[in-house]
C-alpha cells in the first residue's frame, strides 16, 4: 500500500508506518553474525553492537565514543530489518556527511550485506558512473546529502518503500550547513519503516521535521570510554606562532609515527604542511577545498604509511577510520567541545591507546573541558629529515578495468623482487589503483615490470610522488 507524502505530512505518515511494519527475521541475525566473523575477522560482536542487533525499536539513536564500531552496530541493526534483497526497490539509505566516511560505511556492507546490492553516491564521484550504478536498482545506497538529493532531483530514484534510514555523525549532518538537504531529503522519501541516528556526541535539540521523539537511546557503558586509555599533554609553545614547537614535537617521535595535526582553517593547514614538507618531513595534506582525488589520496597514503604525519583541518576529525593512529595535536584548540571529542577519537580507537598533544601558547584561552594528564616541553632540535620506508606505485587502472588487490598482488610477486607480505595496504578505486610497497624496491620493482602487462592490458605504473 502507498501514500502519498508532502513534506508538510511528514511526521503523520511516520506514525501511519508502524501498522505494516514486518517483524525482525531472527534467522538474518546469524547470517550477520556469520558474514563478520567469515568476512571481517572479528570472532564476538561488542557489547554494544550486540544490544543495537537485538533492540526492536523502530527509532534508535546511538551515542557511541569514537572507534567503538559503530559503524558494524547500525549495519547489524539496518540488515537484521531488510527484507531480502532484489525487491526491485531501495531498502535502505545510510547518510554521512563526509564522501571519505561513506566510501568507509560502502565497503563494510558490501564485505557483510550478502544477497544485497550497495552503491556509494557522493560529490567528486564521476555521475555517469553512479547513474549506470542505479541499474539495476540497488538495495542500500550510501550517500552523502547533497549527493543524494541530486540523485533524487533529477529523478534517478524512487524511494517509496525505504525500510530503514541511518543517519552517521547526525549532529554534524543536521546542524552544519545540511540541514536544508536533509529535511528536502526527508520529505521527498515520505514513509519509512526504521530510524537510526548515530554520533560520538549529541544533539541539543532534535529538529522537528525528524520523528524522533520516542526513540530508544543507546550508550556503552562508562568503561568503553577511550579516554582511559589516552594521555592527554600539554606542550607549551613560547611563540604564539607554534610552527617551531610542532617541528620539535613532531622530531621526538619515532620515523613513521602516525599523527594527525588538527587546525582550524584550510589556510592554515596549507601553511603548517608547506613548512613541514620544507623541512623535509613526509606529510600529507587534507581540507575541503583539496578537490576529491586529492583528499582521497591523501588519506590512502596516510594509512598505508607513505605520508605518516596528516595536517588536517576538522574534515578529517569524524569516520575516518584508519588504523593505528598514534598521536592526535591540536595546533589550534578546538571550536567546541564537540570538535575536541572527534579529533580525539582518531586515536585510542578500539582497544589501542594513543596520545594527545594540546600546543599552548599565551594567547590561547583553554576551555573548562579540556584536562591534562602531563605536560612536556620539546627541547630545539637539529632539523633532521623525517621519512618513511614506505612508498606508493600507482596503477593506471581500477575497477572498471576489472583490476583487483588480488590481481595487483599476482602481478607483483610474479614479475617483481617483492613477497606478497613486503606489499602493505591496496587502493582500488574506479579507474587506478595504488599500492604500498618498500621505499627501498620501488626502483628496482618499476624496472622489473616495464612493459609487461597486467591481465592483458598495459597498465601505466609509477611511484606517486608526494
């Protein structure tokens, strides 16, 4: 049965959808189960996850630390609700404001949705790509807002029938500058089975337009908190300009350290990289004004160690999530409380533990909410080059040539003086690749595999430069 939905009718026809609601499919919670133990390695879901797999409310807002796998909690909750898939229509939506983040959320599902067909729908993606990716219909989009409201304008898609909605990071979503495509989104979809919301931090006031007000809200307990296994520093800096000091902080770590160092402005995360990378420090860079291609790479050879330091504004602060983050620095103290939680959450994720450096000069005003474990004085030291041992080969190829890690592995053990475990982590994206390799082959790899082709075809490869 259909209705239709004017935004204005928005919330009577969310009420109207209980009646045909179906019941959860037990027997789907083992299948789930199974694909994150077979699939994604992980023997036991958390504590969390388990609560949000199991609840049968139909509103649930999640308020989880950063790096506590909230990302596998909504995707257990939304699939455990999925009719099977093939229904020749959209089950379900997952929002994110970030195009980084629903790359991340695409390529969990498509590793645990068996039987479901998922796209990823975002800005800087080709839209040709996402339109042929629309046939045959999809079962779960991933998307960001506006994105998706380009989609649903130019009438790519019907969302009738939509089973369940997620909104990741929803407070950022619904307060900073989305909240006009999100309530476009919301009453153009009309009727929905099941909501969640998820974030690190909550919202004051849920906006009127988003039915929430009898949702169930779901907390890990106390003892989940990362900030137990977090130190949290302060490093004086005696110039209010601090460039010195994080030169000094960056040199007492160890070469290939992760570390993301937090500021407030693209500006000036274009001046604290340009004077790192002048002193010889491998670094990347990471803002919103960086166009797609550039901020996707960024963040590839940060996780696969190529540029081991990231200077970031707070894009990078929410769903990024990589691995072994060691250190987090605010060169400049964060806006809000809010900020402050997500940068944090870079690190310390999971069980790990991470260190935060806060740089304080005299001009800066500390917030009541920040609170020091120790402080530590970097010493001036010699300018000393800081490099990885790691280097990136790029791969003219992807996807849609039909290109995959594994293929990339062959080619390289096959034809190259590399074993398969001197290669670190393999980006595949629509039409190249990268890969992670020792800095110390990549020379002797290129000359080994000029001219041969890959499955067939000649495909370009050469080191990425940073």
């Amino acid at each position: 049965m259909n209705f239709f939905v004017s935004e204005k009718h928005c919330l009577r026809a969310y009420c109207i959808i209980f009646v045909f609601k179906p019941k959860f499919n037990t027997m789907q919670s083992e299948n789930i189960i199974y694909n994150i133990k077979s699939r994604l390695g992980i023997e036991a879901l958390n504590r969390m996850q388990q609560q949000m797999l199991h609840t049968d409310s139909h509103r649930v807002v999640l308020i989880a630390p950063t790096g506590s796998g909230k990302t596998l909690a909504f995707a257990c909750r939304m699939l455990r609700a999925l009719s099977p898939g093939g229904q020749g229509r959209v089950l379900a939506l997952v929002l994110a404001p970030s195009r980084e983040l629903v790359v991340q959320i695409a390529g969990v599902l498509r590793q645990i949705a068996t039987g479901y067909k998922t796209v990823a729908l975002y800005g800087g993606h080709s839209m040709v790509d996402e339109k042929n990716s629309l046939n045959p219909i999809p079962d779960i989009i991933v998307a960001t807002p506006g994105r998706m409201l380009d989609h649903m304008q130019r009438r790519h898609l019907d969302m009738h029938g939509l089973e369940v909605m997620v909104l990741d990071e929803y407070d950022k979503s619904l307060e900073l500058g989305f909240e006009g495509e999100m309530k476009r989104i919301i009453g153009r979809i009309g009727q929905c089975g099941d909501i969640v919301l998820t974030s690190a931090t909550r919202l004051a006031v849920m906006p009127p337009y988003l039915p929430m007000q009898q949702a169930e809200v779901i907390c890990p307990a106390v003892k989940d908190d990362p900030r137990g296994r977090m130190q949290v520093v302060r490093v004086p800096s005696y110039n209010p300009d601090k460039l010195d000091t994080l030169c000094n902080l960056l040199r007492t770590f160890a070469d290939g350290t992760r570390t993301i160092v937090f500021v407030n402005h693209r500006e000036s995360a274009e001046r604290v990289y340009k004077r790192l990378r002048s002193e010889k420090i491998d670094c990347g860079l990471y803002h919103g004004a960086l166009d797609q291609e550039l901020r996707t790479t960024a963040i590839d050879l940060f996780a696969n160690g190529t540029t081991p330091i990231l200077v970031a504004t707070d894009l990078a602060s929410r769903g990024l999530d990589i691995e072994g983050v060691d250190n987090v620095i605010h060169y400049h103290q964060p806006t809000s409380e809010h900020a402050w939680t997500h940068r944090n959450g870079r690190t310390a994720r999971v069980d790990a533990s991470g260190t935060v450096y806060d740089i304080v000069s005299e001009s800066d005003s500390l917030p009541e909410y920040i609170e020091f474990d120790r402080e530590y004085v970097p010493v001036d030291s010699p300018c000393r080059p800081m490099r990885s041992d790691v280097a990136t080969l790029y791969f003219s190829s992807g996807k849609k040539e039909k290109i995959s890690r594994g293929d990339i592995v062959g080619f390289l053990v096959s034809n190259s003086p590399v074993q398969a475990t001197d290669i670190g982590r393999i980006s595949v994206r629509d039409h190249n690749a990268l890969a992670a390799v020792p800095r110390a082959k990549v020379n002797e790899i290129l000359e080994a595999i000029a001219g041969v082709k890959l499955k067939g075809k000649k495909v370009r490869v050469s080191q990425l430069r940073i």
